[in-house]
C-alpha cells in the first residue's frame, strides 16, 4: 500500500494530517449534522485519543486531511485501516457537512483509491445509512 506524502486532484489536496489539523479532526467527530450516519458524535473525553492515533498512525492505517487548493481550507479526513472482519483494506471518510454535494468527497477518495492501489482489478463499497 502506497502512502504518499499528498496527493493534487482538480480541486483538492489529500495528505497526511499534521497537528494544525487536530482542530478540525474533533470538530468532525462531534459535529451532529456530520455524525448522523455515523452513530452520532463521539464524546469529548474520547476525542483526542482517536485525534492522537490519527496524527500517529501505526502499522497498516493511513489517514489523509483534505484540503481545498483554492483556500488550504479544510474538508475533510480520509483513511484506509484494515477491515474489521477481515485482511481486506476499509476505505473511510467524513467530510464537512458545509462541503456535502460539491463532489470534494468523490475527487479526493477517488484520487485516495488510485494512489493507494493503484490498478487493482476490484474494489468493493459497503455503504451505510442510518
């Protein structure tokens, strides 16, 4: 698994996240709006242990913030981690709901995807609602 140090699309930059992101890592997992198919917001006494794990992965994980080009402002977090039922790759992301329905979340895990795997001949989704 390939984990480069970031990544360009059209409008986006995909790349490891430093600790000037730790703000907006909690802010994702306590936002209501955003954690609402997510099981709802993760309490504040949990927040920077997963912040920290985040910011230092180890073996397998890889996390990546997702930054506007026009304005470094951020969208959103992607990460790859070992699947919980299996040696397969879970491919994961949460972006800002203000950022939902501009396509920043497809052009950014796409571009995640391709880097990662590169031409791997399948990739399979399992999505969840509510």
């Amino acid at each position: 698994m390939s984990y480069p140090a970031s990544i360009l699309t059209d409008r986006c930059i995909p790349s490891p996240p430093t600790e000037a992101d730790r703000p907006h890592l909690s802010g994702l997992r306590t936002d209501p709006v955003g954690r609402r198919f997510l099981r709802g917001p993760i309490s504040e006494d949990k927040i920077d242990s997963i912040v920290d794990k985040i910011l230092k992965p180890s073996g397998p994980n890889r996390y990546w913030s997702v930054h506007r080009q026009s304005d470094q402002a951020f969208l959103g977090q992607i990460s790859i981690t070992p699947h919980h039922d299996s040696s397969d790759s879970e491919i994961s992301y949460q972006f800002l709901p203000k950022s939902w329905g501009s396509g920043f979340a497809t052009e950014s895990v796409a571009s995640v995807v391709r880097h990662t795997f590169g031409d791997q001949q399948a990739v399979y989704s399992i999505t969840r609602s509510g």
